[in-house]
C-alpha cells in the first residue's frame, strides 16, 4: 500500500496550527502554525524534516488565507499522497464518543456544542469549513478532546446539584486532553508489555493545560476537568479548583463582574498567579534554584495539587499498572514528578533518581525504583493520534 498522508489542524480563535503526519516517518513532513490571524502581525511559521524554521509574513490574513498559504508547502512536502484532514475539535458534548468522519450532521452536532465551549468550538468549526472548501476532495474527520472521557461512569460525571442543570443544559463533567491520555493511556500498555484492554493507568498531561486520568482496560473512567478546562489541577495560568463561593465573595468584597473573575481565574492565575513571575515551568525551576521564594511555593502547590489529584483518580481503578507523565511539564521536569511521587507513598510510588534525571528531552521510559509500581515518562503525541483516527476511519468506509 502507498505511504499515506494526513493533515492535522487544529484551528484556535487566533491561531492554526497544523501537522502533515506520513504513516512512513516518526517526525511530521511538515508542521508549524500561523499566528495572530486577523490582525496586521499575522505570521505564518512552520519547519520540515529538516527542523530549519521558516517564516512568511500575512499582514491580515484570516483563517482562510492562511491555510490557503499552506497548500503549496503541503504538496511541495509530499501533500500528493494526501488522503485526509484530522481536525482537532475541543468539546463534542455527548453527542461524540469517538472520532468521526465530518458530514452536514457531524456539522450540526460540533455547532449545537457551541454553547459549552463558547471560545473553541466556533474556531474549530471555522477551520472545518475553510478546509472543506479548500480540499472539497479530501474526507475530513474531527477527533474530540472530550470524547474519551465519553466513557466516564454516571457517578464520576454528574456535579451534586439538581438534575434538571444536567437535563436542560447539558451541566455535568466532559473533560479535555482525551487525546493525549488516551495517546498515552496506549503507548504505556505497549511499552510495559501489557494489553490495552487488561491494564490500568494513572496519567498526568501537564502542559500550560494540565490533567489527569485513570484509565481501566483502554477506557477513561474519570479525569479532573469538568464541564470547562479551568476545574482541577493547578495550571500555568489557571487556577484549577477553588472553592465555587469565591465568585460570590469577589463580587461582594470587591465589586467584581463574572467577566473579571473569569479572567483572573483562567488568565491570572495558577502558577503565574501564585509567582508572580511566569506561567511557565522552566522560568519558575530557575527562579527557585536562585532562591525565589514565591516561584518555589508556586511549584509546590504544583506538585501537591498533582498528588492529590492522582490520589483521587485511583479510587477509580481496580488495581495499578502505573503511573504515566506526559506533556511539557510532565516529559522534561524531573524536579516535578520527584517532588508530586513524594506526596504518595500510600500509593507504593518511589522514584529512582537517576532514571528521573535521564528521562527528559522526549525520551521515553520508566522512571520508578526497582520494585515498585510503574512510574513512566511517555511523550505525547496528539497529532499522530489524530493521523491514526483518520486513517481508521478512512479504512473503515466501504469502497
Ligand atoms: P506544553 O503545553 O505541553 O507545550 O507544555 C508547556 C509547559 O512545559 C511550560 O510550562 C514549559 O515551561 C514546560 N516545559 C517545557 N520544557 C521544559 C523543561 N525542560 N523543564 C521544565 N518545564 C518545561
């Protein structure tokens, strides 16, 4: 069989980012973003094989031109074995368990979800609709971040509040990064010698978004988002749980608009919030190694939260199989897992420090001290996974 291609977009309010994946190399042929669309510093950037980085300016372009700009460096990249389009879609509410190839219905049921993920899904349907009349030919499949989660069990799923918020208005737990955890959920299996369907799984994604999972025998059977993004962990800029009264004692206290408050929660918060320095891991690992006290504080609220979140996802699994991080965070801090697997002896974790020190950079392996349970550093890859969806999905068709 011909080597197949797919493109993975994954279209956000200002921005697309995309992947030309080949079922033949590890490494995209082609990836990169345009950034700032719609405003006169539109950039669009994007690197092959080679991972030069290259650059063109599109004073102004919106979406369509954008992605208009990317057919050339498509094809030149090997865009005529090209046999579908993988989008990343944020929120398919109940409608979507799993991936699904795009029609006018599929269409329907992203644009009905709108009212769940105000900010994602309108961009996400954009990018769907400039692609389908750029590349009328070529089936088009949207892969959901909710949809894993899809299998989570009433009682994990429903908020303690009256039923008729759930009936009427769709207010109940979805989750997020399902692509990764599955991703991962999988590559964990393999690489223990395990069978997907016979194994259970911690997994902790944490990038500027963070979560986690417990996964029993390939299946999400709880994850701590909720109904949006901001419930659980504590972010790079979000605060992740507080206490719901907060809303009501800033609007008393201080005067506060929702609005305000949905800015400081989501945008002021998590660890920017508590340094005051930076949402990002790397800039508050050298701030603490200098001494700085509120960067230190920011990482160990990180980390506890971390712990407490895994502790509360095993009452989810029958038995563990390990312990999986992933994302930015979770694949390059050795600083963060030694200080999150220090808070959970009860669960048997114990680290061997120097396969922690090594497993960094994208490298895969096991980080755990020789007899104890798994603990794994497992790079993600949302956009393969998104290939692999589309590329099932296309097989699946009759001919
Ligand atoms: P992501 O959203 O998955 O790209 O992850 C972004 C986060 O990963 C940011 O907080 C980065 O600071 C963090 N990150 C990336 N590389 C490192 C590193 N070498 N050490 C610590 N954190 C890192």
């Amino acid at each position: 069989m011909a080597t197949r291609n797919v493109l993975v977009i994954n279209c956000g309010s200002s921005s697309l980012k995309f992947a030309l994946i080949s079922q033949a190399h590890p490494q995209p042929l082609l990836a990169g973003q345009a950034e700032r669309l719609n405003s006169p510093e539109t950039v669009l950037r994007w690197w092959r094989g080679d991972r030069i980085r290259r650059q063109r300016e599109l004073p102004g372009a919106d979406h369509r031109i954008a992605l208009q700009a990317l057919l050339p460096l498509v094809e030149e990249a090997g865009g005529d074995r090209l046999y579908g389009i993988g989008h990343r879609v944020v929120h398919g509410g109940e409608q979507f368990t799993q991936s699904t190839l795009i029609d006018a219905q599929t269409l329907a049921a992203i644009r009905a979800t709108v009212p769940l993920a105000p900010l994602h899904n309108p961009a996400n349907l954009l990018g769907i609709e400039t692609a389908m009349q750029l590349f009328p030919d070529l089936p088009q499949v949207a892969v959901f971040d909710t949809a894993f989660h899809q299998s989570m069990p009433e009682h994990a799923y429903r908020y303690a509040i009256p039923e008729r918020f759930y009936r009427d208005h769709g207010v109940r737990r979805y989750g997020f990064h399902g692509t990764s955890h599955r991703y991962v959920g999988q590559r964990a299996a393999e690489f223990s010698g395990l069978a997907v369907g016979d194994s259970c799984w911690l997994t902790a994604h944490l990038g500027n978004g963070c979560s986690t999972c417990a996964i029993v025998d390939g299946q999400s059977r709880d994850t701590s988002m909720g109904l949006t993004p901001l419930e659980g962990l504590a972010m790079g800029t979000r605060s992740g749980d507080v206490d719901p009264n907060l809303h009501g004692h800033l609007a008393r206290v201080l005067g506060w608009s929702l609005t305000e408050i949905e800015h400081l929660l989501n945008s002021e918060s998590g660890l920017l919030g508590l340094s005051g320095l930076s949402n990002d891991m790397r800039s508050l690992e050298q701030a603490r190694s200098q001494g700085h006290r509120p960067a230190t504080l920011a990482i160990e609220v990180f980390c506890y939260r971390l712990a407490k979140s895994l502790a509360a996802m095993s009452c989810a699994l029958p038995r563990l199989d390990g312990v999986v991080f992933t994302g930015g965070i979770g694949e390059n801090s050795a600083l963060v897992r030694a200080r999150s697997v220090a808070h959970l002896p009860l669960l048997g974790l114990a680290l061997d420090e120097a396969a922690n020190a090594r497993c960094v950079g994208g490298a895969t392996g096991a980080i755990n001290a020789p007899g104890h349970p798994r603990l794994l550093v497992i790079p993600t890859n949302e956009e393969k996974q998104i290939a692999q969806d589309t590329l099932a999905l296309l097989d699946a068709q009759p001919h």
